[in-house]
C-alpha cells in the first residue's frame, strides 16, 4: 500500500511540474520578446512596400 501511494504521489508531481514547464515555456520567451521588440524594430524595420 505504501508503494501505491508514492506512485501516486510520484505521478501528481509529474503533472504538476509538466505544467509548470509548459507555462514557463510560453511565458518566459514573451517577456524577453516584450524587452526586445524595440530593439529588433530598430535593428531590422518593417518593410514598407510602395
């Protein structure tokens, strides 16, 4: 029985750091985007087409 619940255990830890991860993923790469969007814009302009 005892091994059971440390699986479970084991298994609710998986899930949660899973969406952690996948949370991290997507938000970590925006803030760093949102700091250097200026940047890029200066560095390499929109085109214009005429």
């Amino acid at each position: 029985m005892n091994d059971l619940g440390a699986i479970v255990a084991t298994v609710i830890s998986l899930i949660f750091l899973g969406i952690v991860l996948i949370v991290a993923g997507v938000a970590i790469p925006g803030l760093f985007m949102a700091v250097v969007a200026p940047w890029l814009d200066w560095i390499l302009p929109a085109r214009h087409d005429k």
